[in-house]
C-alpha cells in the first residue's frame, strides 16, 4: 500500500498522539501508584507513631508501676527493719532490766545470808568487843539488803515485810552495839530478841535461797515474780514490834566470805615461804620435769613470764604421753617452787568418798614435800572437789600455810594444786608458853554454845599478823560455829560460822 505524503503525516501525527496518550496514561498510573504509595507509608507511618506512642506509654505506665512496686517494696523492709530495730531495742533494754534486777536480786541474798550469819554469831559472843563488831556489821548488812531489796520490781504490798524486818534488824542491832560501847552489858531479853532475829532471818534467807533457784531453773521470771511470788516476802518475816526506832546513814560495806577458815587472808600475807635464788626459764623447764617425771612427759611449751602475778612466775604447757589434755603449770621465778598446776578434763560420774579424795590429796601433798598437812574445808562443784589443807605443825593448825588440791571424783586423779598460801606464810615458828589453859579458854565461851572438839590454831589478822588461839568448834540449834580464844590475853578474837552445803563445807 502506498501513502501520499498528506497520509503519512496524518499517520505520524496519529501515532504520536497515541504514544502521547499512552504516556500519560502511564505517567498518571504513576502517579495513582506513587499516591497509593505515600498514602500507605503515611498510614504506616500514622500506625507505627502511635504505636511507639502506646509502647511509650506502657513503658512509662510499667516504669510508674514498677517504681510504685519498689517504693511499696522498701516502705514494707523499712517498717521490717524499723520494727525489728525496735523490737531488739526493746528486748535489749528487758535483758537489761533484768540483768539489773537479779543482779540486785543476787546482793540482795548475799547480803541477808550474811545478816543471817552475823545474828547467829551475835547470839554465842560472850566478848563486848567481839559482840560491837558483829552487831555493827549486822547494823551496815542489813541496811545493804535494803538497798537491793528496792532495786527488785516487788510490789510494795509484798516486800513491806520484808523491808520492816530489815529495817528493825538494823535499828536494834545498831542501838545494841552503841550499848555495849558504853560498857552496858546485853540483858537475856537483848539475847532473846536477837534469836527470835536470827529464826526471821532463816525464814527470810530459805524463801530468798527458793526464788532464787527458781528464777536460775526457768521456773519463773521477773514478770511472774512481779504479780505472784512477792506475797512470799510478806509470808516469810512478821513483824517485831519491841525494837527502838534508831535512824543513821548508810556506810558501804564489803561483806567476807572463805572457802576456808581464813583462806582469803593467805594474800595478804608477806612471802616469807618463797625461798631461794631466782632462776631462769631453762632451770624452770628443769623444775617442770622434776614435778611431773621427766619419762611422763611429750612435749613442754613455754608461754613466758608472768611478771604481774602475785607471785612472778614462768608458765608452761605440758602434755604427758598418757594424756590428750594439757597440764598448765607455773613455776615460781624465786625459788623455783610449783605455784599452780591444772588440769581440765570432764568428769562424768562420782566414784571415791570424800574422805577417799582427802586421803588421796594429803598422800599426793606428801609426796610432792609438802608433809604433815591437815584437811581441813572442801568445796565441790560437780565430780570434782577442791579440798584445803592447813599445815599441822606438832598439833596447831596453821591456818596461813594453805594448800589447794583438786581431785577428781571418778578416778581420783589430781587435776590441780594451788600453792600460793603455803609460798607465802610457811616458815618455821616459836610459840610462846599459853597465858591461860584449855579450860580457862572455855569459860570465855558462851554457854549456849555446845563444844564439840578443841585445838590449838593460828589464825592470820587484817594487819598481816598472827594470833596463837585455842580453837572450839561447837553448835547453837543445829548452826555450827568456831569460836577463837587468844592463848595470851584470853580474848575472843573471832568468830566462824560453818556452813554445810551440797557443794562442800564453808565458813563465814
């Protein structure tokens, strides 16, 4: 087919047209598709801003509730602490409070026992001088117990008794000591009324001795005491109603009590037994040997020296081949004498008497050169009883020269030896011929008390000194007691009251 060339410029123009058309039919699909394109992602983009909008809303609604949650947390430690904080504060000051109270509660029986000792002497002393110190002491003791009796958390109602007791004890025993100072001799009713005294205080001592057995088991404490055990200080003493009211000051007062005719003076003596040169460590280690037997012995360590003891000494351990336990002993820097030996082991039963364990300790004391030794007190706590031995020199009791065994009630063991009184006072004496007899002697004795044995004795003094006495050993109503007689002057010199207890045997 041919085309002029008016058709061919028609035909070229059509086809320009339609390839125009086309591209702009094109070009608007674009542009839909862009359009739909944009308008998508806006969309999206709408859906994920408002989405990180709720998640940081979540995220800061969780934050709010978890600092919520934590604050909750630590308010309830807070009132956790700040109650257990306050809770020990409280128990803190209840263990204070009571420690308070039984220590009051602990002087308190101290000080009636001692109240309780004292009258029963007052009772049997024939010297005036004698008799003043007793009743003053009694005057100071019980005015003491008054003291601890109102640091107890007693109600009033109970403890009046008790405190009217204590307070006539002092009144009467203070206005006879000023009689006696003034040459007055005590009538029999003076005498009665300190015996009716003394059986109050018995009562008062057994219910004060109860409670406090009580109070140590567990069987009560100090709330209890508080509502129902005081009515038993008002059961326990009544009232006396004969005595002069007297009013004074208090004055302290340390009251004494031995595990031993004069045991506690043996310190204050002067160290006239410890002899010789002094020694070295090495001659010390030579004196540990000869003590326990060179072929008995593992191993000795030295712990050094111990220049502030009452008597200087080197210490050692020492282990035998036949024991797991350590002997502890110290040996005296002068002299090279054996000032203590102990040893620590338990003791699980009792097997020997006790008159087995004095014959064991004396024995044991003979072959250690310490010869003509006298049991004299013991004391025993659990299986194992200390027993003093006073020198027996020709058949007076040297009281000062004091040697300490303990001795193990399941074997008979010794666990220990204590020196120091012995080291101390031992020395060789001149006895002077007595001023008055035996029997003279015991015309100074008052006669409620029934002798039971006699002897010579040397007892130590306050003033380091020492007095040659006779010795009585009698009873009043069951209460034993040792009375002194100076064989020079014929003065009542003192006055002891023996205490038989489950643990051994006291004075005081």
């Amino acid at each position: 087919m041919c085309f002029s060339r008016k058709d061919y410029k028609v035909f070229v123009i059509e086809n320009k047209m339609s390839s125009c058309v086309a591209t702009f039919k094109i070009k608007i699909i674009l542009v839909v598709t862009k359009f739909k394109t944009i308008k998508k992602c806006i969309n999206l983009l709408k859906k994920e801003k408002l989405r990180k909008k709720d998640k940081e809303s979540f995220m800061e609604n969780n934050y709010k509730n978890r600092v919520l949650i934590g604050g909750l947390i630590l308010l309830a430690i807070f009132s956790l602490v700040t109650g257990y904080y306050a809770f020990t504060l409280k128990e803190q000051y209840n263990i204070l409070n009571n420690n308070n109270y039984t220590e009051a509660f602990s002087n308190l029986v101290n000080y009636v026992n001692s109240v309780e000792n004292y009258l029963a002497k007052s009772m049997i002393s024939k010297s005036s001088e004698h008799a003043t110190e007793t009743l003053t002491q009694i005057w100071r003791d019980s005015n003491l117990a008054m003291v601890y009796l109102s640091r107890i958390p007693l109600e009033d109602q109970g403890i009046s008794q008790t405190a009217k007791f204590l307070n006539q004890v002092s009144d009467y025993s203070y206005s006879l000591s000023r009689k006696n100072i003034s040459g007055e001799e005590l009538t029999d009713e003076d005498f009665k009324n300190l015996q009716d005294l003394y059986k109050y205080s018995v009562s008062l001592e057994d219910t004060l001795n109860q409670l406090s057995d009580e109070l140590y088991n567990g069987e009560i404490n100090w709330d209890s005491l508080k509502i129902n055990s005081s009515n038993k200080f008002a059961q326990s003493v009544d009232s006396i109603n004969v005595f002069s009211n007297i009013d004074d000051n208090l004055n302290d007062y340390e009251g004494l009590i031995y595990d031993g005719a004069y045991s506690d003076h043996v310190n204050k003596a002067e160290k006239v037994g410890l002899t010789g040169d002094n020694i070295d460590e090495e001659t010390a280690k030579q004196k540990v040997k000869e003590f326990f037997g060179e072929d008995n012995i593992k191993d000795i360590k030295s712990n050094g020296f111990l220049n502030e003891a009452e008597i200087p000494s080197y210490d050692f351990s020492v282990n035998l081949k036949d024991k797991e336990e350590n002997y502890s002993i110290t040996i005296s820097q002068k002299g090279g004498h054996v000032v203590q030996s102990s040893l620590d082991r338990d003791v699980p039963e009792e097997k020997i008497s006790q008159q087995e364990a004095n014959e064991i300790g004396k024995s044991y004391l003979s072959d250690k050169g310490f010869e003509d030794m006298k049991e004299t007190y013991f004391i025993k706590q659990g299986n194992v009883v200390t027993v003093n031995y006073a020198y027996n020199d020709n058949g007076v009791i040297v009281y000062p020269d004091l040697i300490k065994v303990k001795i193990a009630l399941d074997n008979g063991e010794i666990l220990g030896i204590e020196t120091t009184g012995y080291l101390n006072s031992h020395k060789d004496r001149e006895y002077t011929e007595p001023q008055i007899t035996m029997e003279e002697a015991k015309e100074k004795i008052n006669d409620k008390l029934e002798i039971m044995s006699e002897n010579m004795a040397i007892i130590p003094t306050e003033w380091k000194t020492e007095l040659v006495c006779y010795e009585f050993k009698g009873k009043v109503e069951e209460k034993e007691f040792l009375v002194y007689i100076n064989v020079e002057t014929g003065k009542e010199e003192d006055i002891l009251v023996i205490l038989d207890t489950p643990g051994g045997t006291l004075t005081v």
